[in-house]
C-alpha cells in the first residue's frame, strides 16, 4: 500500500494523521467521487480477482473503479494502513422484482470502530443506493444524507438498510425508468449480521457473481460515479445523470441513449476510465436500479 499514491488516485489533499470521524469521511467521499462502482472487466473479457494487488494495481495504477469486493477490499486496506479498526461484514442484496434479498451473501462491507461507535462504511454499492458518509450503527434512527434519508432496522441480531427516496422527474420521459419508481417510497438495500468476515469467505459469491447466466452483473454492464450532487451511471447503452434535491424534494433525472461509437468518448469524459480491451455494453435484465 502506497498511501500517498492512493490518495492522489481519489486527489485527497487532507491530513491523514488522526484516525478521527472527519478524516474518515472526506477520504471515503473522496473515494466514492474518484472510483467508480463498475463492472466493465465482465464485458472486457477480463476476470475480477479479489488479491489485493490486483485490485490495487486496477483501481489506483489504471484508474479503474470495481464492484463491492474490490472497493471495500481496497478501501479496508487503506484504512487499516491509516490506523481504523476495521472489520469486513458480509450482506445479502434486497431484489425489489422479486421481493427478497439474496439466498447467499453477495456484498462485502465495512465496519468500522471509532471512540467506541461502530460506523458501517460501504464504498462499493453504486448507483442511487450508494451512502455518502459512514453510517452510525444505530437501529430505528433517520440518517439523512444528500442522497436520501438512510436508516438500519434489527431484529435478532440482523440489520436491515433502507433508504427514503425522493419523488423523481425524468426530464425525458420517453426513455424513462422502470414502471414502479414513481410508487416507491422507501426501498430495502440490505441485510448484515456483525459476524467478521475472511475476504476468502467472498471467493465463490466473486466468481458467481461474473458467470452465473442469471446473475445482473452478466445481464447488465454497470458503470456509476457519484458527484458532488447526484449520480451518473452508464448501464447498457443508457447514460443516466441524476441531480438529488433538485428542487421541492425531488430528484432531477436526465437519461440518454447513447450510439455505439459514444461509448468509449463517455467513459472516458464521465468516468474517467479507459479500457484495454473491447468492451462490449448489454443491458438485457428488467432488474430496476434506480
């Protein structure tokens, strides 16, 4: 781990030496407007490794971003090397369409420890759902956040994430979002259990999750940054931009499709990333991920 290059990698400008709060929050911010959450190698004929050099070598040599396992990963690492206590979490995804969450762990997470609080820290979740800032682990409390207001629920030792989201207005409704965004209030991200997880113990759900023909990451190629205020997100062909809060507690939703011969131009100018191989867009499941 070469701290310095990392925090040049997400342009972090700030002190480091104090494991405070403060720190941990403007590094991750950092992190999750600087790496995308993508699954482009999936596309690229490249295989998704979890070593950590690997994910090091991808995310801050060639200024790629990666999926829960890779930032997490990367980012526990950093964090460790910075001072936290840190403890990696496995969760099971909620899957609105089928009303369920995910038979076997298919998210990595983070916990971490501070001035005796424990904080969850996710950086590799993506898209609308992505938090901004450490949560508190605090069951039945409102978290509000720019993107939306975050809570945890437990019951028997099982936590639930959720957000509250805003009404959305697609300013181009002839390609709009999925037909029951306008209906959801609140959506279900998550569940956990506060058992420490081996970063082997996610082998199997990585090498699943980029082969199983079922599995999103197949059917959908994903790439979404966070910005200073919302998102962007490239999935199949459709560039998406979303401004939060743009005005009277709705979200301002921009969504356009983009040519063959655009995509490389926008990856580029959007997501900062470059690939080394072709990659090829398909966006063939009707999983909402907005």
């Amino acid at each position: 781990m070469d701290i310095k290059e990392y925090l040049a990698r997400i342009s972090y400008r700030g002190s480091y030496d104090k494991p405070d709060l403060a720190t941990l929050t403007d590094i991750f911010q950092h992190h999750i407007r600087a790496v995308p959450f993508e699954n482009l190698s999936i596309h690229c004929g490249e295989s998704i490794e979890l070593d950590l050099e690997a994910t090091y070598n991808k995310i801050v040599r060639k200024k790629r971003g990666g999926w829960c396992m890779e930032n997490n990963h990367l980012l526990s690492w950093v964090l460790k090397t910075l001072g936290y206590n840190i403890t990696l979490l496995g969760s099971k995804v909620y899957i609105p369409e089928y009303d369920a969450y995910a038979e076997e762990i298919d998210h990595l997470l983070l916990k971490v420890v501070l001035d005796d609080k424990s904080y969850i820290v996710d950086g590799g979740f993506g898209l609308a759902y992505q938090i901004w800032q450490p949560m508190e682990l605090t069951a039945g409390t409102d978290q509000p956040q720019t993107p939306g207001v975050f809570r945890f629920l437990e019951e028997n030792g099982v936590w639930y994430l959720e957000k509250v989201k805003r009404k959305q207005w697609v300013s181009n409704q002839s390609v709009s979002t999925s037909h029951n965004v306008e209906e959801e209030v609140c959506r279900r991200v998550y569940l956990f259990t506060l058992q420490p997880r081996d970063i082997e113990e996610f082998r199997a759900c990585n090498a699943h999750l980029q082969t199983a023909p079922d599995s999103l990451f197949v059917t959908k190629s994903i790439c979404s940054l966070q910005t200073v205020d919302g998102i962007r997100a490239l999935v199949g062909w459709k560039l998406t931009e979303m401004k939060y809060n743009y005005k009277d507690n709705t979200d301002l939703v921009e969504i356009r499709m983009l040519a063959d011969e655009e995509i490389e131009k926008t990856l580029k100018e959007k997501f900062n990333i470059t690939l080394d191989k072709k990659f090829v867009p398909i966006n063939t499941s009707r999983l909402s991920l907005f």
